[in-house]
C-alpha cells in the first residue's frame, strides 16, 4: 500500500500484478476504490506513489520482473527497468518525482532512478552479504534505508548513489520491511512479527 502524502489518495497492489486506488480515504467513512489493470506480469511485490503523477511498481516472477511506472492513477503502465537476469524485485520506495528505489531478490542490489518515469535506471550494491533486499523507505532525496533477509539494516544519508553503510540488527531472522520517520528513527519488522 502507498498513501499519496497530505491527501487522501491510496493505492494498494495485489498478488496479481494489479492495483487499486482511492481519493477519498479517511478514518471515517468507507472509501470508493477503483481497478486498475496492472502492467500484465504478476506477482506485484510493491507499490510506491509520491504523487498522483508517479507510481512505481515492482512486479513479476523471475524471468518476467520488472519495475514499472504510471503518471497518473489508473495510467498505462510502461516497464522502466528490468535487470539482465531478471530477477524479481521485491521492494520500491519513491521519495518524490525525482527519486525512486528498488530492492533486487537473491542478490544485496538496488536500481535508482533520478527519472523514474523513464528507462533511467542504474544498479548498485548496498553493502556486502548475500541477503535479499526485502524492504525499502527513501524519505528524501538524501535518505533512504533498507533491510534484508540476513537481519541487516542499511543505510544512506548521501543518496541512492552514495555510500551505503549496513548494521546487523538480528543475523538469525529476515527482516521483511522498513519505514523511517525521520533520518533518525525507523521501525523495521522481521519475519516473526517483531518490530
């Protein structure tokens, strides 16, 4: 799920590869979701909108992955980037138009973009190991984190393109996703139910 900041607008993706979205959620009323046909591949494994004019999706199974972008809810989705092997990719997180992040199954890389809504895409690792990049959150263009099935955390403070350094959190269970507040204060969850 992906709730556009300061508005009421959602978008949830399913195992499909599909989505839905609403404009109108709130604690106290029922919203109205719409359909919206996915990009053709599935399963949809994330979804990130930081606006009505960006959604990123990462979808498919090994050999069909890829992530995906609309420019507006309910768009045409257009593949943006797929890796040469084509391995699923797990986790997107966007921080606004001009920054999205992706986490790559069975290998420690991500793919960023500066122009997601584009084929713009570059590759890096985050760190050394071999876990599985599960969970993403880029809260500005300048910090994102992200957590891996080897109970790693790892962080940049100087971009997607910068140094990412990694801390060990928990080495015996996978962590399954992450969400920051601020460059200091994140909450990640593993795959018992911990936070």
């Amino acid at each position: 799920v992906s709730c556009i900041p300061s508005s009421t607008d959602c978008v949830i993706s399913d195992g499909k590869g599909n989505a839905f979205y609403a404009t109108n959620v709130s604690t106290s009323a029922t919203p109205s979701w719409t359909a919206w046909s996915g990009p053709g591949v599935s399963p949809s494994k994330a979804i990130a909108c930081p606006t009505t004019k960006l959604c990123a999706m990462a979808a498919g199974e090994k050999g069909k992955a890829g992530i995906y972008y609309a420019t507006k809810l309910g768009g045409a989705w257009t593949l943006g980037y797929a890796h040469s092997s084509l391995n699923p990719w797990d986790a997107v997180s966007c921080a606004s138009i001009s920054l999205c992040v992706a986490g790559e199954e069975d290998e420690r890389w991500i793919a960023y973009s500066t122009k997601p809504a584009s084929t713009a895409w570059k590759e890096r690792s985050a760190g050394g190991g071999s876990g599985t990049i599960t969970g993403v959150d880029c809260i500005s263009g300048s910090f994102c984190a992200a957590v891996d099935t080897t109970g790693h955390v790892h962080v940049s403070s100087t971009g997607a393109e910068g140094t990412w350094t990694e801390t060990e959190i928990d080495g015996t269970t996978a962590l399954t996703g992450i969400a920051c507040t601020s460059t200091t204060a994140c909450l990640a969850a593993d795959s018992k139910g911990n936070i």
